[in-house]
C-alpha cells in the first residue's frame, strides 16, 4: 500500500502547486511547514497537544487549539485553549474555554468561532433517537453548542443544538452509540456568514441561519459516510469528506456538490475504492491551481490530485506516536487535516523559499 512508504513519495514538478504544507501530527505538541520535497522549512513548538489541528490566518499567524486538563472526560477530539501564535512562537492571543472541541475559525471581523460540548438536559437527552449499539456515557448524552466570542473573549452569539432543531428529526447512527448527539467534527462560515457545519453520528451537514438559529441548506442521509470537513468553495459549490461511502467494498470519496440541487460537480475515490479509505478525522483543500490537496488522516497521508483525478504529489506522515501512548491514536501517524499555503501568499509573506 503507499501509505508503507514515508516522507515524498510522488511529486510532478510540472502539474503539483508550488507551495508549502502545514499539518499537526495527533499526539504530538508540534506543528510542521514542510516544502514540496518534505523538507521542515519551519515549526511551531506548542504547550499542549494539539485538540486536532492548526491552519495558518491572513495575517501570518497560526491558530490551534491545544488541550486543557479540564472539560468532559472520555470524549475524542478535545482542544480546550484556543491560541493564535506568531511565526517566531509568541502567543499574541488566546482564549480558554475547557469544552472547546474539534473545530475553530478566525472569523473576517476579528472574533472567533467555535464548537463546544455541553450536556443535555434530561428532558432533551430522552428525546435522542439512535445509537443502540455504540457507547454510553456516565454523565448523560452529550451535545454541543457553538460560540463565538470577539477579541476581548465577550461572546457576542451563541447556538444551542438541542434548543434549535427537531431532536426526532436527527437520530445517531446505529453504531454511533449515545456518548454524545450529534459528534461535531467542524465548523466555518460561508460567504454570507452563516454558519457551515458537519455532525458525524446524524450524517448531518448543515448551514445555520445566524439571525434565526434556523437551517437554510441541510443534507442529512447515509450517503455522507459519516462526513467531515464540510466547506464551501470560491465557485460557491460545496465540498465535504465522506470517510465511509456507501457501496461495495471499503472506501472514502471527496464530494464537490451543487448546494441548490446536491448534484455531484466532482469526486475524488481511489481505484481500486480500497486503497483511498480513512473511516475517521480527514480533509480536503481545493487549491488555487484547481488541484485538491487531500488528507487521507487515518494513514496520515497527504496528496493531491488534478481536476482528472491523476496524483501530482504525495507525502506520508513519518511521525508515529508510542505505542504505549493512551487513546485510540496510540502508535499512529494520524493526521487531522492539512492544508497548502503559496510561498507569496499572505499566510507565509515570502519568509520561507522553496528549491
């Protein structure tokens, strides 16, 4: 399988973007720039393990969210302390809040966005459907709220699942057991600035209203595989990860649909389907070339593909955690999601150049 090999192991100089790629390996307290031929141009050493991921603002500077010791025991994906850090490492904001999780997003304004667990209360937790056959938790079912705070950390909106929809209406999967409703994986905001958001266990994409708390686009069936990395692109399609699609045999698919008709404009699955699958975590980033940058993360494997679907580079992860390392990531090279910046660009300013 490719994902045996590590470091660059494909890279068309005359068809892959130039540029440089970030990625936060799981488990590990450090965040990598590397160059097209996997070269560390630069890092940033960080106090806490990251919650999942960081990703470069248009100011220069990264955004990530480490863990904290507090906030919900036995959930996956914790972050807790949200930090924006400059290129020489300095913390020039941050804003804790311990059930923060998943996924946050430096909003155009300057205030930033958020998932959030809380539990439900019990007259809403009984009213969850699903999840017969997966975990429980001690405490109760667990939900989510988002939240956005401006600079200063006053939160200026705020968005109670559980107070805002049908609850019937979304049950968890069978196998997603009721540990949590819903389980979302990320949040962003389109060109309107409502709210993007993917919920793994109700295989649940959906768009928020920000005036009304109501959805104006949702998508919720099987066929999104239990989805991640739910987007909205410059062409003004959307693109979303299907960790499980649907059909013979194991595989993933990177959807790119019509958000008025949910027609398929373009996707990407592996040929044969097995040999491009991550049941979990996972991403994609559509490039300025109009190549996609795609994150295989159960493998930690990085790769991109032309609009025909022909591979123009890749790299795997060589960074593997103990395997005596506590949580299901133990002796991995996962990767949540990565993402490719321009050398010009305004995310790195020409401060790294490329051979």
């Amino acid at each position: 399988m490719r994902f045996s090999k590590f470091g660059v192991t494909e890279y068309d100089r005359a068809r892959a973007t130039p540029g440089v790629t970030l990625f936060s390996p799981l488990l590990h307290k450090v965040t990598y720039l590397i160059g097209m031929n996997g070269e560390i141009l630069h890092h940033w050493d960080l106090e806490a393990q990251p919650g999942n991921y960081a990703y470069l603002m248009k100011n220069g500077n990264l955004l990530v969210a480490v863990q904290t010791p507090g906030g919900p025991p036995g959930l996956n994906a914790k972050g807790g302390k949200i930090q924006e850090i400059d290129w020489d490492g300095n913390i020039v904001w941050e804003y804790q809040d311990d059930y923060q999780h998943h996924d946050f997003r430096r909003c155009d304004n300057g205030n930033t966005i958020y998932l959030g667990w809380e539990l439900l209360p019990e007259e809403h937790a009984g009213r969850v459907k699903g999840g017969e056959f997966g975990r429980k938790h001690p405490d109760g079912i667990w939900g989510d709220y988002i939240r956005e705070v401006n600079p200063a950390g006053d939160t200026v909106w705020e968005w109670h699942m559980h107070e805002n929809i049908e609850i019937e209406k979304y049950p968890n999967a069978p196998m997603s057991g009721t540990v949590e409703w819903g389980h979302p994986n990320s949040v962003m905001l389109n060109h309107d600035g409502d709210v993007m958001v993917s919920w793994r266990h109700n295989n649940l994409i959906a768009v928020i209203d920000k005036k009304t708390g109501q959805f104006n686009f949702e998508w919720c069936g099987f066929e999104l595989g239990f989805q991640h990395d739910f987007q909205v692109l410059e062409n003004g399609n959307y693109m979303v990860f299907v960790n499980q699609d649907p059909g013979p045999g194991a595989g993933s698919k990177v959807l790119e649909f019509d958000p008025a008709t949910k027609e398929t404009v373009w996707d990407y699955r592996g040929k044969p389907r097995y040999t491009f699958h991550s049941p979990f975590i996972s991403g994609a980033q559509r490039l300025w070339s109009g190549n996609t940058l795609i994150c295989e993360g159960m493998w930690g494997r990085i790769f991109e593909v032309t609009p025909d679907k022909e591979l123009v580079w890749e790299y795997v992860s060589p960074y593997f955690t103990p395997q005596d390392a506590k949580g299901p990531m133990a002796g991995n090279n996962n990767v949540f999601r990565a993402y490719r910046y321009a050398v010009d660009g305004p995310e790195i300013q020409g401060r790294v150049t490329l051979p």
